[in-house]
C-alpha cells in the first residue's frame, strides 16, 4: 500500500483591512480577526515588536503608534491561554537617545499600564550571540536581546514608512531594533541590506500587523503623513513587505533586502502565489497609495538648492567574499548597489538635516556655504576660500586641490572581518557631543574637518551640523532637556547595574534560543 502525497503547503497570507482612525478597540477587532483567520495564539514567551526609532510631537509619523500597539495587546491577550508565560513588548529606538525617553514620548508606558504588559528596553538586555551558518553572510554570528533570542511567539508590530537607506521599512527592515546600538552600527553601511537579511536568520514572526493607518512617506525618521487608513496583517514576513511594495507600486524584488531575503528562501513575492483577503482589495489599496513617495535618493541631489553641496564617492572595496561554502579569499570590488553607501553616512545625513529643522525653523538661512564628502570621491570640489569642507566616514578619500591648495585625504576604513562585536562599544550622547566638539574645536581656522566612523551615525552628524550653522541642537532644545536628562540617567543608572551583575553577553544557538546559554569568556 503506498503511502498518501503530502499535503501541499498552504500558501502564505496578508489580510488588508479598512481602519480609519486610531481606535483601540477597533484595531482590537481587526487584529483578533486576523488571528483566527490564521489560525494562530500566542503561546509561551509571547514578545511584540514596534517601530518607535523615535517619537514625540515632533515626529508623530516615525512610529508605531500606542492605539496600535494597544489593539493588538488587546487581541493577543483574549487569545491567551494557560500556556502563555508573558506577553511584554521591546523595542531599541535609534539616533542614540534611551529607548525609555523614546516609549515616554509615544506615550507607550501609559498604554502597558493600561493592558497590564511587561516592556524590555533592548539596550539594557543581556546580549545573545546566535550563530548564521548561511551562505553569503556577513558574519558567523550576531547579538540580539535576550527577551528576542528566547520569544516563542514573536509578533512583528511595523510602521509603513518609506527609508532614505533601503527604499522602504516595513517588517524586515524593522529587524534593525532587535540590535542595541554597539551591535546594530555594526555593517550598517553599503552592505546594510546583507544586514537585514542576516538578521532573518534570528528567529521569524508567527504574527505581523503593520501601522498603515497614517503611513510615513519620503524619510523614515522625519516622514510626510500619508493617510492610507489600513491595517495588514499576515504569517510570512517576505510576502508580506511584497504586498507592501505592491501597495505603492514598487517591484519588491528592487528592495535588495527582499531581493537576498527571496534568493534565500524566505518566501514567495508574486500576489498570484501570495493569498490576499480582506475587506480591501490589492487594487482598492493601490489606489489608496497612489501618489507615495519612497525613500532611495542620492546625498547630491538630496541637498540641490541648498548651502551644502555633498560629494559622494563609491564604498571601500571588500575582503573575503562573505562566508560560508561560496566564500572566496579572494577581495572582489563592489559593484551595482555597492557603488554608493545606501546604508552608512549619506543617509544618515539626510536624515539629520531634516530633524534639525524640526528644532530650527531658520537652518537653511543659517548654514554657511558648506561641502559634504563621502565616500572614494575623485571628482572636483569648488569650495570658495571660506567654505568649510568635511569629510565623513571611514572611507571618505580625496586627492585633488581645494581652494587652491592640495588635500589629501586617506581612507582609514577596516575590513568588517576586522571588527570583534563582542568589542563593540556604546558611545552615549554626551560622549557623543564631546567628540564633536572637540574636533570642532581642534580644526578652528582649517578649512578641512574630517569626522571618521563607520557609520558617523545620526547623531554625530546632527551635532556637526548644528556646529556648522550655529543651528538649535535637538539635544539640547529646553523644552525637552527635563525629560531627555531623567530617562537618560535611568538608562545609565540601569547599565551600571547590570555591569555590576556581570558579563553582559551569552553564547546561543538558534535551537536553543538561549535557553541552555552559557556566558562568554
């Protein structure tokens, strides 16, 4: 007697529903129908990952917001039975600020008080290393929190935005926060897209449901409200953010982490083999979304118009070929997408003139006649004698004149294989404004600055332009320094304590899931 075929597996699904406003309990509804759809419960340690890279009144579109987050607790818990451990939430912000002062603002520690949740501040978790063994990879490991490395249910909690560094950020992309600073900078640069990819090897979601409702267009920290009025929903995170580019008319195959996350498996990226329900259809949707802008624009076309001028030369070659079994010992030169950092200080910049100008109406008027290098630039730059010139980044490279005069500059980039995560550093605000300042200071009177880092991340180029243009400094605005100095000194008060406690890394394995972890040497 034979034994019967198998059944084929069931394709993946993305729901797309009708959702106007901000109501809890309307999100409640939707998502609680979403999992019955999909036939799934939360079970075990049940964790619920946000986008809040940053928040507050000046950012209102960069987040997920509270109701949201709220109306899915709310489903997950009235599916919870006796097997559910914990439900909590986590989440690591961006533009190093603590992700205490970040959840404040959104209003997120009124809302786990309201539906009785525990919260992880992922900066302040121990540190988990999980071993890739794929081919391709950046690296043979790479930390994560220990509340991710041990989720049983994990459920993937997005805001549709656009992404001035991969196009778009909608659930792959927000894999970046489930990485604290030291180890999230790390490859955050033309191979960022390798990144994201990578981190899918961490663990992958049961459950997604993006924040649609007001989507984010044109950046990703200081994004243009877009009314989209939808909530979706779905089980395979690749077909997922498919759906999500086919909403705005965007060949999810053109995002190149969709693109690695498709040549490895993840999951399909055509709607024929994707099955997609709800009260909305894909057509009904698009229509909804005609006219979103995205994010991908180069740093020179970015600044047309304005009193910075950006030069941007291709990313440092590589070594090895990546590793694993196609790996090559051979260096091999960047090509295609490589040959501009997408993912490093281009980007970054992009990004911090539009959040200074949130703080500064003026900052166009104020900012002198400045250039902006980046990258192995070989082309000309017409810096009248008072124009300040800086050079961003690790592999910022020039060899040329200058107002007349020679400048050489030399990249002091080191091969990633170089670069020891367990090593990796938090470099917190303040030291952060001291580093600049002081190199502001030393270079008074030069025409030439250099800012070395790989990235220079946000930040650090938020303060060097408040610097340049004598601009109002995000970090230091009144009206926030109250509130920015209690959640920082209770972030850092935290991290003491768990120094005190003891090696804050642990070695995993991704069977495991940090269960049977044992610490680091």
């Amino acid at each position: 007697m034979t034994s019967p075929e198998a059944e084929p597996a069931a394709p993946p699904t993305v729901i797309i529903r009708a959702c106007p406003t901000y109501d809890p309990a309307r999100i409640e509804t939707l998502v609680g129908e979403g999992l019955d759809h999909l036939g799934l419960r939360p079970f075990g340690k049940t964790l619920l990952k946000p986008n809040v890279v940053t928040s507050g009144e000046k950012f209102p579109n960069a987040y997920t917001r509270p109701e949201f987050v709220e109306g899915v607790l709310g489903a997950l818990k009235t599916r919870s039975g006796p097997d559910v451990s914990e439900i909590a939430v986590g989440e690591r912000c961006g533009i190093t600020i603590p992700t205490r002062y970040a959840f404040k603002n959104a209003g997120y520690y009124e809302m786990f008080d309201r539906v009785g949740v525990d919260h992880y501040h992922f900066e302040e978790s121990t540190q988990v290393e999980i071993p890739l063994t794929h081919e391709g990879r950046l690296r043979d490991s790479l930390y994560t929190p220990q509340p991710v490395a041990e989720a049983d249910f994990f459920v993937n909690c997005p805001k549709f935005k656009a992404h001035p560094w991969t196009t778009v950020t909608f659930s792959m992309k927000n894999y970046i926060g489930i990485q604290d600073d030291r180890h999230r900078l790390i490859d955050h640069d033309h191979k960022l897209n390798e990144k994201v990819r990578d981190l899918q090897y961490v663990l992958q979601p049961q459950f997604i449901a993006i924040d649609a409702i007001t989507a984010g267009e044109g950046r990703m920290l200081t994004p243009m409200p877009f009314d989209l009025g939808l909530v979706i929903m779905g089980n395979n995170q690749l077909a997922f953010d498919a759906v999500c580019c086919a909403i705005i008319g965007l060949d999810p195959l053109s995002v190149d982490h969709l693109r690695l996350a498709y040549e490895d498996g993840f999951g399909p990226v055509d709607p024929a083999e994707i099955d997609i329900v709800g009260d909305v259809t894909l057509a009904e949707a698009q229509a909804r979304a005609d006219g979103f802008r995205v994010g991908l624009i180069r740093v020179e076309e970015y600044f047309e118009g304005t009193n910075i001028e950006a030069h941007a030369g291709p990313p440092p070659t590589e070594g090895p070929a990546g590793h694993g079994d196609d790996a090559s010992d051979d260096a091999v030169e960047t090509t295609g997408s490589d040959d501009y950092c997408w993912g490093g200080c281009p980007g970054a910049m992009e990004e911090a003139i539009e959040i200074i100008r949130l703080f500064d109406d003026e900052t166009d008027a104020k900012m002198p006649r400045t250039h902006l290098v980046f990258g192995d630039y070989a082309g000309e730059i017409d810096a009248g004698p008072d124009d300040k010139v800086i050079f961003i980044g690790d592999c910022a490279q020039f060899s040329g004149t200058i107002a007349g005069q020679p400048v050489e500059i030399t990249s002091v980039y080191e091969d990633r294989s170089t670069k020891d995560p367990t090593r990796a550093k938090h470099q917190d605000i303040f030291a952060k404004m001291a580093s600049v300042e002081k190199k502001w200071f030393d270079s008074r009177g030069d025409q030439v600055l250099e800012l070395r880092g790989c990235p220079v991340s946000v930040a650090e180029q938020i303060l060097l332009l408040v610097k340049a243009g004598k601009l109002n400094s995000p970090y230091t605005d009144p009206s926030e320094a109250l509130n920015f100095g209690s959640t920082y000194f209770s972030w850092r008060t935290k991290k003491a304590i768990n120094k005190l406690r003891g090696t804050p890394y642990l070695r995993s394995g991704p069977a495991d899931r940090g269960e049977a972890a044992t610490r680091l040497p």
